[in-house]
C-alpha cells in the first residue's frame, strides 16, 4: 500500500490460519501456517523494503495470551508483535 500524498508505503498481509483444535496434526497445520505468514513478510520487507503488517485470525485462542501455542511463540520469536493486548 502507498500513502499518496507521501509515497510512504507499507506491506499488508492478511491470513487466516487453519481452524481446528483436535489434535496434533492441526497443532503441525498451524505451525506450518505461521512458518508460511513469516516467509511471506520476509520476503515483502527484502523485496519491498517496508514495514509489514500482518494480521488476520491466527485460531490460537486462549493458548496465545498465555504463551502455550507453539506457532504464536515462533511468531513473537520471528519478531512480530502482538497488538491485541
């Protein structure tokens, strides 16, 4: 996206990550979603040369406050930030 009046420009992504919560194939499908979402914000700040904002419903529930989903903690530990709270 570019601001046209300032040609400032910021890259945009938006996801929504697999749903389920039966077992740990879906724990495996969200991890690989994640892996995916920063892959592609990587590639847009090299490429592009912008801040990122990625955002969408991650379906990490209540495990990602507490720090317990997997996919959310690579997340933070791959520096995204976490605007809810």
């Amino acid at each position: 996206m570019e601001e046209i009046s300032t040609g400032k420009r910021v890259g945009v992504a938006s996801t929504h990550f697999w749903f389920k919560h039966t077992g740990e194939v879906d724990i495996r499908q969200r991890e690989e979603n994640a892996a995916t979402l920063t892959k592609v914000c990587e590639e847009m700040i090299r490429k592009y040369q912008v801040p990122v904002i990625a955002a969408g419903d991650l379906n990490h529930g209540i495990y990602s406050r507490s720090g317990e989903a997997v996919p959310y903690k690579n997340m933070l530990e791959n520096g995204f930030q976490d605007v809810r709270f």
